[in-house]
C-alpha cells in the first residue's frame, strides 16, 4: 500500500504561527514561499532557525485599474526579482511601478529575442 500523497498549501503564508497552525491540525504537510523567496532566498531556513516569525512579500499598488493590473505587475515584479537572483544579485525592493510597468512589461510580452 502506498503512502498517502503529501499536501502543499502555498499562497498568503506570512506569519510563523499561522503556517505551525495548519501543519500541526493535519490540513498540510508543507507550507510554499514563493513570493517571499523572491526577495529573502534565506527566508525558510530563517523561520525553521527562529531567527525569523514573518516572511515578508511586496505587492505593486496600483493607482488605476488596480484589479486588472495588479496581478499582472506583481507578478512581472516578482519574475524581475527571481531573475536578479539567478544571475547572483540581491533582490531589488526598490524596483517601481514604472519600471515593471514599461520595462519588464516591454521585455516579456512585446520584445522576446526568442522570437
């Protein structure tokens, strides 16, 4: 007989005691990070240590179309952050609105050099 499959619940964990309280009732097995790993790739063996409770994230505030746009730029934000890292750098939380906006905006969707 096979083991039972393991669960992994991802999206919106930021706080140590919230995470501890899901995997302690059963409701998951793991807990994903994705978004605070793009800024702080150190951020799960912070909270297993103790040196860290709260694994911070970012979120782009749109002043138009916030529901339409919102999600798109945060997540061209977060995609800026993952390839920063990739290339050695720090995660830049600095990067605005305008530069994800245009510049990573213009990158991905309307000039590829894959093309």
């Amino acid at each position: 007989v096979a083991p039972p499959p393991l669960v992994m619940l991802t999206g919106g964990f930021r706080k140590l005691s919230g995470m501890e309280q899901v995997v302690e009732n059963g409701f998951t097995d793991l807990i994903g990070l994705a978004r605070p790993l793009c800024l702080d790739p150190n951020i799960a063996q912070d909270i297993l240590s103790g040196s860290k409770d709260v694994a911070s994230s970012h979120a782009l505030n749109c002043l138009f179309s916030n529901a339409l746009l919102s999600p798109a730029l945060n997540a061209l934000w977060h995609i800026r952050q993952i390839k920063l890292l990739s290339e050695g750098k720090d995660a830049d939380h600095n990067l605005s609105l305008v530069y994800t906006l245009i510049v990573c905006f213009v990158k991905n969707y309307i000039w590829d050099p894959a093309w």
